[in-house]
C-alpha cells in the first residue's frame, strides 16, 4: 500500500491522479497546513523539506512531484502513463516535468512564498506585482512549444498531463486568464472530464 501525503489545491494534486490513473493501492494523508502539520516532527522525518507531496513506499518515502510521478507510471506499466520504452520520449516527459517543477511552480510561489527568497516587503511586493506576467509567460511557452497535441506528448496520455492540469487550475488565482491558451484551455477541460481526475478531485473534497 502507497501512502501519500497532500493538501488540497496543492501541487500534490498531480501525484495523487497519478496514483487514481494507475491501478495501484493507495491510502491519503492529509496535511493541514493551517495548522503547521507539515511542520511536525513525524512529518519531518519523512520529509525534511516539510512540504508535500510525500509518496511513503515499502522502501521508503520519495519526495518531490517528477519523481514520485516517473516512480508512479513505472511501477504500473500496465497502466501506460509514460513512454517507458522509448528512452527519448522518456526524457521529453521528464523535460517537461522539471519545467513545471523548476520554472512554473517557482513563478508562481513569488506570489504567497515569496520569503523563500528575500527579506524585504518592497521585494516581497515586486514579486507579487510580476507573478502574473511570469505565470502568463511560462503558459505562453507551453501553448506555442511545449504541448505536442491533446496530451503533452501528443496523443499518448502521459503522468506529465496531471502536472499541467494541476498547474493549469492555479491560473485564475494567478490572475491569468485560462482563455488566452486555447489548447491549453481544452487540455484542461478534457482533464476535468477523466475518471481519475474526478476521483482525486471528490476525494481530496471528501479529506478537506
């Protein structure tokens, strides 16, 4: 049994679909970050950076959205939710994986996080301010480049799509308008309507 460790309208919203796309047993764990669980000196130890997701195996506890997600589709091939055959589309997945990750998620946390990277509340304001633009920029990029067809890596289904649509959903609180990228606006709709996106979605309901 895999457990995995999230807080609703997280990032580890995309794990979790993961997890409801594979087959796999799999039991929750919800963090309430109002109240500083995340902080915990048992979630500590699972994870030291005290954020989530955190995916508990019965090797040990992974951390950090691409690889929980790359662990996820191998170990249910069955499921086909990456080009595991194909070592090149592998890293295309993965490529796009750790922009997410590295370049999207970071311009978002200017916004709410932005003491992760300086001290002064002008700098916290001039982060917040250019968040928008920043957000927009990165979805500019996706729509034009990035995505190869319905799914990411075009008509194959891949672990990468829960990341986008995860990323996708914060646009509106971003303050970008969803609209301005057709295709990614359709990907999104077409996400919304899967089995395992409306499972996680009613589950992460039911654990808030």
């Amino acid at each position: 049994m895999l457990t995995l460790f999230f807080s609703p309208n997280a990032c580890s919203l995309a794990s979790h679909i993961a997890l409801a796309e594979s087959g796999l047993p799999y039991e929750l764990r919800r963090l309430k970050f109002a109240e500083n669980e995340q902080r915990s000196p048992e979630y500590l130890k699972l994870n030291p950076h005290g954020r989530v997701p955190a995916l508990v195996t019965e090797r040990g506890t992974l951390t950090e959205t691409v690889a929980i997600l790359a662990f996820i589709a191998q170990s249910a091939p069955e499921a086909r939710l990456a080009p595991l055959d194909d070592p090149f589309r592998f890293a295309k997945m993965q490529g796009f994986n750790t922009f997410i990750a590295a370049t999207v998620h970071v311009a978002y946390a200017h916004k709410r996080r932005s003491y992760r990277w300086a001290d002064n509340q002008s700098s916290f304001e001039d982060m917040a301010a250019k968040m928008p633009k920043n957000m927009h920029d990165c979805f500019t990029l996706i729509e034009n480049d990035f995505l190869a067809g319905p799914f990411v890596l075009g008509e194959d289904y891949s672990v990468a799509d829960p990341y986008l649509f995860t990323m996708s959903d914060w646009l509106e609180g971003a303050g970008v308008d969803i609209g301005d990228f057709p295709r990614v606006q359709d990907h999104y709709q077409r996400m919304r309507q899967r089995p395992a996106v409306v499972r996680a979605l009613s589950e992460q309901e039911m654990a808030a």
